[in-house]
C-alpha cells in the first residue's frame, strides 16, 4: 500500500476546500525560497570552489607519488583506498558543478562537470545527468526515479513480490548482502557509463565524454600495471574499486532509501516531496566533509544550486519552516541511517511488513 494524498498534507491544509490546499503548497515552497534567497545563500562561492579544486590537485600529486616511490608492495592496498576516496570527493565536486553550483554560466557548469566526472571519476556526465535529474525532479517515486528501479536489489515490495527461485530467494536476503553490492556498485558505474556512451543515449559530445573516459577507465589501470605489476597491480584496482563502490554508494544510500514512497500517479507539492522522501544525516564539519554536502540531503533536494557548504546554514530555517507548515523533516546518526536502510530492504525483500509505512506520516493520513 502506497501512502495517500493526505499522508503530504498538515492538518489545516486538508481542512481547506478543495482546489486551495495545492494553490497553498505551492506558495509554501515560494515563502522559503524567498527567506533562503534573502540570506544570500543562493550566491556562488568560487573561493570555496578554487580551495576544494587546488585541495584535489595536491589530493592525486601525493597520490601518484606515493604509487611510484612505494613501488611494488602489500602497502599499494591502502594508496588504492587512497585513490578511491580521491575520486569520490572528485564526484562531489563534479555533482556539484552539474547542479550549477559553482560557476553562473551554465556551459562552464557543465564543461567542469564532464570533464572531472569523465576523466577523474570515470562516471559519464551525460549518463548522470539524464538519470539524476530524474530523480531530483521525482524522489522515490514509482515508475519516475530511477533510483528505486529493480536490479539486484528492490526496493519496492512490489517488485520484489514478483520475483521468482533464486531471485525470489536472494531478494529475501537482501538487507543482508546490502553492503557487498556497494562494494560493487563502483564497477556497476564504470559499466553504465562506457555501455550509455557507446550507445548513445542521447548523450551531447559523446565522442569528447568517450575519450576521456578510455583515459580514466584504461589509461589510469594501465600505468597501476606498468607501477607495481600484475599481482600488486591487481590488488591495488581491486582495493580502489572495492571502496571507491562502498564510499560512494554509502553516501548516497542513506538519503532515501527507507524514506516514503510515492505512486507513479500520486499528486504532492514540490516542497512536501522533496521533505519528505529525504533523509538528513547529523554531525557537524566531518560528516559534511566526508559526505561532500550530501548529508544535508533535505536542503539540497529543496534548493539544488545552492552551494553545498551553504546548506548547514539553511538547515536551521528549513527545520524552523517545515516545524510551522507541521511537515516532518527526518534526521538522523549515519550509523543509525545505515540500519534503518538495511532494515527497509530486509522488509521489501521478505514481504512480512509494509515498506511505505512512515510513523510519522502516518500521523497524517486520514481514515
């Protein structure tokens, strides 16, 4: 059972005659951007930008030194996790520029965004870029956010109910094998990119994002061979796949998976869909950091184009503004969001509870 209508609405708003409470939605979103905008936190920081940018040019010096000057050793295991977390907080910054976040021209936005996520990340921007923006647009929603369609995990109990032996068998212990899929859910992105690029896809300057990823995705495992040879070679890629999968995954996973679904024909407001279907996670400067922003999941869905280190400050008016509207605004520890996560696809996969239950929506449903 999906959640109702009613589950997006305070109380007030489903006392209005009908036609005025979606009219009222739509000026609740109008009413915060206008706050958010006065604060100036919709302007650029390029200062910020050219840190985090000259930060990750140091980031891959060190770390091409340290692959040589180690040389052929069991340490290249941990210079391979090095890297993964290099080329994660690369896609940070590439996510950040398609969301237009760091230059006001829309091309160099764009350009940036292509050539870090192609030639650094190995991720096509154009394949990104199409699936995202889907998903932005409609969060957890059936049928729209590719982000909850069925592959090797489920995550609507309906369509883990179709599946059938193995699959059926292995869906059921989903929640279980949740952190080995990240692990591999890397690789799945390097596939996804070369196979949308060579298909096309509607992809703009398919050619140029073809180039750069062969260099990212051949040269860079190419010159791990040429530095420490087939077995330390081999340990090394294993090691930076292996991480690079669970780094990014993990800082994705926790922002909505578990939170409410919405029906493919569910009609809700842009302010209550994007609340509502995000999840927060709390700590302060290392989380943030750690997260690339995304921790502030909530304020980002709200306001895309805002500079990710200007969303803790919009963190506090959004609470104080969803708390007045009667909206629940969900926050929570990234261990604690990890196992609510877990225990939402252990259910979807078993089909012993109802997935879309959200204790605090359901306070809003009507009878």
């Amino acid at each position: 059972m999906t959640l109702t209508e009613a589950t997006f609405r305070p109380t007030e708003a489903r006392r209005k005659k009908p036609g005025t409470a979606q009219a009222g939605h739509a000026s609740d979103y109008t009413d915060l951007a206008k706050q958010i905008k006065a604060m100036g936190l919709l302007e650029r920081r390029p200062i910020w930008y050219a840190i985090r940018c000259t930060l990750l040019i140091a980031a891959y010096a060190l770390g091409f030194v340290l692959l040589f000057a180690v040389g052929p050793s069991w340490w290249q295991i941990a210079v391979g996790v090095y890297f993964s977390i290099v080329f994660t907080q690369s896609a940070f910054l590439a996510h950040d520029s398609a969301h237009r976040q760091m230059f006001e021209s829309g091309k160099r936005n764009e350009w940036f965004s292509r050539v870090v996520g192609n030639l650094f990340v190995g991720l096509s921007y154009g394949w990104w870029m199409n699936k995202h923006s889907r998903h932005h647009a409609n969060p957890n929603t059936v049928g729209k956010d590719g982000d909850i369609t069925p592959g090797a995990i489920a995550f609507v109990k309906e369509d883990a109910a179709v599946r059938t032996g193995a699959a059926r068998w292995l869906t059921a212990k989903q929640g279980y094998y949740f952190f080995p899929i990240l692990m591999l859910s890397g690789i799945d992105l390097h596939v996804s990119a070369v196979k949308s690029v060579l298909r096309g896809d509607g992809i703009k300057h398919r050619w140029v994002e073809g180039s750069l990823l062969a260099v990212r995705l051949i040269g860079f495992p190419v010159l791990v061979f040429i530095a420490l040879g087939p077995v330390f070679g081999t340990a090394f890629m294993l090691a930076q796949l292996f991480t690079f999968g669970l780094y990014m995954g993990g800082s994705f996973a926790p922002n909505h998976k578990g939170m409410p679904i919405i029906a493919e024909d569910q009609k809700v407001d842009y302010l209550r869909r994007q609340v509502l279907t995000s999840r927060n996670i709390s700590g302060r400067y290392g989380i943030a950091t750690a997260m690339g922003g995304l921790n502030y999941q909530i304020e980002h869905h709200l306001f895309p184009n805002m500079p990710s280190i200007n969303l803790r400050k919009a963190r506090p008016v959004v609470i104080a503004y969803c708390e007045k509207l009667g909206v629940p605004y969900t926050e929570t520890t990234l261990v604690r969001s990890y196992a609510i996560v877990v225990r939402y696809l252990h259910r979807v996969g078993i089909g012993s509870a109802d997935p879309f239950e959200c204790p605090a929506a359901a306070s809003y449903r009507t009878a």
